[in-house]
C-alpha cells in the first residue's frame, strides 16, 4: 500500500513540476515513467504562428477578435480530441456568404451620410483585413415584406391588365436599391446576386391581394416575361442578376407580400413558359426552386424529376424555419448534379446573442457546407432600433445584421456571417473535416492556397481539440458556444 502511495505522489509531482520524496529505500527503476503532459492550449504569443486565429464568444467579450496567440503544427502526441482537416478530399465550389439587402435595408443604408455609407460598405464588401467580405446577397423582386410598403414593378388601377407589360419600371427600388447594389458592385465587382419574388402583380392573382392567392393560368406567360424583363431593366442599370428563384416560400400565403404556388405549378410555369422565355431572350442567368423550408424536399424533387423542367433549373433553395438542414443531401444524394443553396434564416428579437450564435453557425454556416450548399445567407442586412422599415403584417421581430439608429450597430448576424465571408472567398472550395463530439466543423480550401477551419462548440463546457492537417497537429480550444475561425 505505501509504494503505490508513493507511485501516485511521484507522477503527480512530475506533472505538476514539483519534487515530493516519498522516503522509500530500493530500486525504483520498475516505476513507469509517466506520459508527458498535454500542452497548454493556445499558448500566448512568444514567436511566430503557423496558425492565425479569430474568436467569437456567446457572452460578447471577443467579435470576431483575431487572437494573439502561437499556434504551432508539430508531432507530439496528447489526449485531446480531434479535428481533421483533409484537402485531398474536396466537395461543391462556393458562391458565397451574405444577406438579403431588403428593401427597407437599402432605404436606411442609403440615408446614411455620403462618408459613412461609404465607410460601412467598405466593410461589408471589401477585401481589406478590416472588412468582412460578403460575396452573396439576395434581393427582393418588387417588394418583400421587410420594404417600407407592398409594390411591384407593373402596379395599375384595379380591375385592369396589363398583358403586354407596357407599364413596367423598377420604380421605387431605382430609388434606394439600385444605388445601394451600384456602389457595392464598385466595391466588389464579382459579388453574385439573387432575386426572390414575394408576390406578382396583383392583376396576375386569382386573389387580386398582396397576401396569398396563386398565379392566374392565364398570366403564367406574363409573368414568365416579368422575369425577363425585371433581369433585362436590372442589367442596363449595371446590376447583374446571377440567379432567380421563382417564388419566396411557396408553401405559405400568410406574409405581406406572398403568394403560394404547389410543385406542380412551379414544375409547369418553368418548362413551359419560364425557361423558353429564358432562353429565347438569351438570358443566363439561373433559375433555382423551392426557397422554403428543409421540411418539404420532396417539393424540389418533384420538380427536378420532370425532365421538361429540368433541363432548366440550376438548383435548389432552402430555408431552415423548418425541418433539418440534412435535406439538403437528400436532394444533392438524387440530383448531385444541381447545386445547392441556403437562402434565408432569421436572427430574432426575442433570442439572444449566445442562442443565436451558436445555432446558426452550427447549422446556418457549418451545416448547409456540410450539406452541398454553394451559400450561406442570413436573412436582413438592416433594419432601424424598432425592427422596421416592414410592410403591414411583414416581420417585427427580425433583427437585421446591422441596427441603423443615432449609429450604426453591430448585431449577431454580422458576425455569424462574418466567420465565414471575411476568410472564405468565392472560388473556394470545401474540403473533409470531421465533427469531433460537441465541435461542429466546415473546412475550405481558398483559391490562394489557405485552409480555412470553421468550428463551433455546441456545448456550454470549454472544449480542447487538436486540429489534425497532414500527421501534425495543433492544439487549440474552445469556451461554451465559441465559435472560431482558423486559418493556416
């Protein structure tokens, strides 16, 4: 009983670095000699760092704060979990990540003062090592219900058509939108954007109402030539429309503006009037379905299982108020040659900021990669201190990335997009990484050569985990909803 006493005192005086004698007399050489300890994790700064390091914590003390810490790759060997970062193995190339620009955002960004607005697109949209690089955004065609007021781009008289579209105009979004969109593509040329109906014309309703209803049979070729004249008007203006879906959130008719349409007439409206029209008016830019919740993917299947349609659908769009962001391999699993996207989720005024952190950069970022999507975008970019502007029954509670009051705030959306947009350009492409317990991860390999690490702790206990690249690894860790960006 003494030895083992003393065995026990022994190898915990050489892990702590103490020297305890025991005051046993003999040989000791049959002691074993007791593993190295594991290195502390992120060690503070005393050389240089093959790993750069940029934190966000749920209680807010670090906002995407790149750390000043060494973390080395090296070969010794120590008890903590993994992750594995493998650039062999690579998956879908990335579009980008982003917002919607609302029209109630453009109205604020662009009531900001000359120097301030642009200052704050600068950091949204440039490439400097102070700003956050959105690549994506995602517009509103004719009004959504985060716009001051409900409209479309062919409004007349009710009771009146107007099946030639001779009274078309982009109207009030040449106002603020199209300014807005303008001087962010002179920040960033590339940027891809997409267009989202909440709603037709009314004319082109059975309902004749923003809310509800479904596009008249007779007015599916109109509206097919709405589309073409809405990317025509927006390309004169110098604003290129990468891609379109054809109607925001099918499957409900409850928001101002929204119009509910079945698989069955989106498959229709495409084959046989959208893509003809398309490709008569030799336009490119691509058409996506759904854009609704992960609950229902058997809605974009039945679409891409029509082969009139398919021929001219690029993909399909999801949003997350619903189902599981695994839906998104169920879709690429039967139709891995249409790309998906991830195109709406809302940060909420009655959440907090550690909820939300943790949840959307565990699924919103981490799982649509994780899942084929070429994107990840948050819902609002803006909104003013009382969650407007917003239509007459439009959302109340959805909390824009930024607040735009006396000054301009900084919310969780921000810097959930943030982790992601300011490392991981488009172009990119995702590479293997593995989830390690509680630690979420996404993994891309930039077109310059960097490997970029996203991970989040979905836990409320500090985790300690290697990052494993090419039999080396550093040791690094995490606090309680933490999430990290590492970059080597």
């Amino acid at each position: 009983m003494v030895r083992n006493v003393c065995r026990i005192l022994l190898v915990t005086a050489i892990a702590v670095g103490c020297s305890i004698g025991c005051g046993k007399k003999g040989n000791d050489s049959n002691i074993p000699t007791p593993n190295p300890p594991d290195p502390p994790v992120n060690p503070p700064a005393t050389g240089p760092s093959d790993v750069a390091y940029w934190l966000t914590t749920g209680d807010q003390a670090n906002l995407l704060k790149k750390l000043n810490v060494v973390l080395s790759f090296g070969t010794t060997s120590n008890s903590y979990q993994n992750i594995t970062v493998d650039s062999t193995q690579q998956y879908q190339t990335i579009d980008g990540f982003g917002y919607t620009l609302t029209g109630g955002s453009a109205d604020l960004i662009n009531g900001l003062s000359v120097s301030v607005k642009q200052s704050l697109i600068k950091e949204l949209f440039g490439s400097d090592s102070s700003d956050i690089g959105v690549s994506y955004l995602r517009v509103s065609i004719g009004a959504s219900d985060l716009s001051a007021s409900v409209f479309s781009y062919d409004d007349i008289p009710s009771g009146q058509t107007d099946m030639n579209l001779d009274q078309f105009t982009l109207g009030i979004d040449t106002v603020n939108l199209v300014p807005v969109l303008k001087q962010i593509l002179a920040i960033n040329p590339s940027i891809k954007i997409l267009g989202s109906p909440w709603s037709p014309p009314l004319w082109m309703k059975t309902n004749n109402s923003s809310i509800g209803g479904n596009l008249k049979t007779n007015c599916y070729g109109v509206y097919a030539q709405y589309f073409v004249k809405y990317i025509q008007a927006m390309k004169v203006r110098g604003v290129p429309i990468d891609a379109i879906t054809i109607q925001n959130e099918p499957l409900y008719g409850g928001n101002n503006p929204s119009m509910e349409m079945s698989a069955l007439q989106q498959t229709d409206f495409i084959k046989n009037y959208l893509g003809p029209a398309f490709q008569t008016a030799g336009i490119t830019t691509k058409i996506v379905v759904y854009d609704h919740n992960c609950d229902q993917p058997g809605y974009p299947m039945q679409v891409l299982s029509d082969a009139g349609a398919y021929k001219y659908v690029n993909g399909s769009a999801f949003h997350l108020y619903g189902g599981d962001i695994s839906a998104l391999s169920n879709v690429h699993n039967l139709y891995p040659d249409k790309a998906l996207y991830f195109t709406e989720q809302y940060t909420a005024s009655t959440s907090t900021f550690s909820a939300d952190l943790q949840w959307h950069m565990k699924n919103v970022i981490i799982g649509s990669m994780r899942n084929w999507s070429r994107n990840a975008l948050e819902w609002n970019l803006a909104n003013n201190p009382a969650f407007g502007p917003h239509t007459n029954g439009g959302c109340t509670t959805c909390k824009g990335a930024i607040t735009i009051g006396a000054g301009i705030t900084r919310n969780v959306g921000y810097y959930i997009v943030a982790h992601a947009s300011k490392f991981v350009p488009a172009g990119s492409v995702r590479i293997a990484s593995n989830i390690s317990g509680n630690l979420y991860s996404a993994a891309f390999l930039t077109p310059g050569g960097k490997k970029v690490l996203i991970v989040v702790n979905d836990s409320s206990t500090p985790q300690q985990f290697n990052i494993q690249f090419k039999n080396k690894w550093v040791t690094t860790s995490l606090d309680g909803g933490a999430a990290g960006t590492f970059v080597w």
